[in-house]
C-alpha cells in the first residue's frame, strides 16, 4: 500500500479513530463486571474472594500474555493482532453473558485477559508507525483518552442491569464488539515504509523472541523506563483499589459520592493531560530532541505533589483539586510513553517492549491492591500509604532524567 502525504495524513488519523473506539470498548467490557456487581453475585451465590478472583484472573493472564500480545504484533502484522484480539475478547464478552457456573465465568474472565493483553501494544505500536513526529504524542494521547471513556462509562453497566438484566450488558458490547471487528478487517491497514524510508532501512536480523530479549534489556534506558512504569502501576493500583475507600472515611462521603469522585475528578485531569500533554511535547519535539520526556517529567514532578497533598489534607474541595492535577499528570504520562519508549527501543521490537511495561506493571501493580488492603488491616491509614507512594512516585519520574535517547 503507498499513500500520498496527503493521504497518509487523513488515513493516519483515521486509524486514531477507528482505535479510539476499540479502546473505548476495551476498557467498557473489562469493566462491566464491576458494574454489576450485586446481581451477579447474587445470580452465582459468590462470596467476595470469588467475586474478587474474577478481577484477579483477569489481571493475572493480562499481565503474563502483555509481552507476547506484543510480539506477535512485532513479529506478525499489527493489524491482525489488533482484529484477533477485539474479535475473541467480544466473543468472550457475548459468552459471558450466558454463563452459568462461576467455573465457567471465571474461564470466561481468563480468556478475556489473554485477548486482551494483545490489544495495548499493537495499538500504540501502529498509531506511532504512522504518526512520526510532529502528530505522535498528540495521536498517541487521543487514542487513550478512549479507555478513559470506557473506563468512565461501565459504571452505566449498573443502570444497564437494573433495566434489562445483567445478562444484556454482556450481549450488546459482545455482538457490538464482533461486528466492529469485522469493520477493521477491511478497514484497518499494516503501516508500510515509503520508498525513502526503505531506502534509510539498514539490513538487520529477523525478528526473534530471543532478539526481542538481547536487543531491549542490553539497554539501561529501557530498565529505567521499566522500574518508573512498574512505580506507576503501583500507585495507579492503589488508586484504583482503594480511593473510594480513602475519600469515604476521610472525607465522609457515603458509597457513592466516594465512588463517583474517586474516578471522576481524576478522569477530568486525565482528558485534559493527555490532550495538553500531547499538544506541548509535540511542539517542544521540533526544538528539543529529548521534548517528550520532559513533558512526561514535569507533569508528575506537579502530579506527584498534588497526591501527596491529596493524602494529607482534611478539606475536600482542596483534594478535589489534587485529584485534577494528579490526573493531568496521568494524561501527561499516556500521550507520552510510548513515544519515548519509541526513542529507547529498537523500532523491530516496540510493541514487545511496551508489552513488558504492561506485564511488570500490571502484576507488580495488581499485587499492591492486595498489600494496600494488609497494610489496612495492620491499622496503618491509607494517607500514610498515599503519601509514601507519591514520594515513590516523584523519585522514580526524576530517574527518567538518565534516560538516553535516540534522535525522533
């Protein structure tokens, strides 16, 4: 396939568009679950470690499969991972709602991880193959604004349930998911290099499982990139698991204004982030080589901050405004990471490096729901735990300052 620039132009951000609503359902049908919580549990007669081990499968065969999801994509064809895996996660999505064991929900939930884990990587990885620089952050930032959305809008999986059932929400999404998969069949197209880019292309190994290893952890950028990510997933974690908690027992909030606000506010941030983040690290690319990275530096040397103050304060309109500026901070981060990783890694194997940010933070990260909940447990208050991950947080952005990079 060879494009114009004038048409590569439209149809790069056209592949933004089409992905945006893959993202969106993405994070939506994972979600929904969580939504409908009280009548599934009630349907299956689960108890809360049941209920929670459905969540925890999921994260679990995520997590593991994220490097190999990744690889295939590098390996193989973007494209086909992309459809392969929005195909089976609706299908699963539709099985779910059929299910009638927790035994087979829990299979179900499994699948769903590992269809899943494919998806992220071979996404980011096709978006920045057809945006380069001037578009790449600001492309790869509207792209996740749409797990954001769906993110925000499975909390409808609960309306949904008490309307129709639980059971409807899984088959809409499902059979929406499958028809749109299809969609991308035909329309979602493999990036190829113009006859310049060829030209410039040096002849090198094929692509390997073993030369996926070599080439991205003989790098010391690529560590420091994996220890930052693996600190954000800790404190993304504990945010998820237990910021409801936190603003309901500090604040004095009842369930679902502490719900609402745990995500909404944060949210808010992010969509703005993401947006700025992309617009300002873009524009500071053409002067600056290293511009992307000192976007992603200085929105979490404000954000990290901000959670802090967040932890400490007793009055709720000042931690509503932490919360935006945390979420900025976020937004800053995902318009950002995969370019940078882009300026890191061998470009052969950008989807499977990605692939393993997702696995170190999605385990490490799932892990802490579990501590956070210990170190409860052990009376210690979840500020003390916030404000220790903040600092985390601000010491492992600065890190990123030895980050060497390669020219965008």
């Amino acid at each position: 396939m060879k494009h114009s620039t004038q048409n590569t132009s439209f149809y790069s951000w056209t592949i933004v568009a089409m992905l945006w609503i893959v993202a969106f359902l993405n994070y939506l049908d994972r979600i929904l679950i969580t939504s409908m919580r009280d009548p599934i549990v009630a349907d299956f007669g689960l108890t809360d470690a049941q209920f929670g081990l459905l969540t925890s499968v999921f994260l679990w065969s995520y997590g593991i499969l994220s490097p190999f999801g990744g690889f295939f994509a590098d390996r193989y064809s973007r494209k086909k991972v992309i459809v392969f895996s929005v195909m089976v996660w609706s299908a699963v999505t539709l099985w779910t709602g059929f299910t009638h064991s927790f035994y087979e929900m829990l299979t179900a939930r499994f699948l769903m991880g590992v269809s899943e884990a494919c998806y992220i990587p071979a996404a980011l990885a096709l978006i920045t193959d057809y945006h380069k620089g001037r578009t790449r952050s600001l492309a790869t930032g509207l792209h996740m604004s749409g797990l954001y959305a769906g993110l925000a809008l499975g909390g409808l999986g609960g309306y949904i349930a008490e309307l129709w059932g639980w059971r409807s929400g899984f088959h809409v999404f499902g059979i929406v998911g499958i028809v749109y998969s299809i969609i991308l069949l035909y329309v979602l197209k493999d990036y190829k290099a113009t006859p310049e880019e060829e030209k410039e292309t040096v002849a090198t190994e094929s692509i390997s499982l073993t030369g996926a290893l070599k080439e991205l952890f003989s790098k010391a950028s690529f560590f420091i990139l994996l220890v930052y990510f693996a600190v954000l997933g800790i404190v993304n974690w504990l945010v998820y698991g237990w910021l409801p908690t936190f603003l309901k027992d500090h604040f004095h909030l009842n369930l679902g204004e502490a719900g609402i606000s745990a995500t909404g506010y944060i949210q808010i941030g992010s969509f703005i982030g993401v947006v700025l983040g992309g617009i300002l690290a873009d524009r500071w690319t053409r002067k600056n080589n290293r511009g992307r990275l000192y976007v992603l530096i200085i929105g979490f040397t404000l954000g990290a901050p901000f959670l802090f103050l967040m932890a400490s304060t007793t009055v709720f309109s000042i931690a509503i405004i932490a919360m935006l500026f945390f979420g900025l901070a976020r937004g800053f981060n995902d318009a950002n990471m995969m370019p940078i990783l882009r300026q890191v890694a061998d470009g052969r194997y950008i989807a499977t490096g990605y692939g393993f940010l997702n696995f170190l933070s999605t385990i490490i990260g799932g892990l802490m729901v579990y501590v956070g909940g210990a170190l409860k447990d052990a009376q210690i208050d979840l500020s003390i735990i916030y404000q220790v991950s903040a600092v985390a947080m601000l010491l492992a952005t600065w890190l990123l300052f030895a980050v060497k990079l390669k020219k965008n």
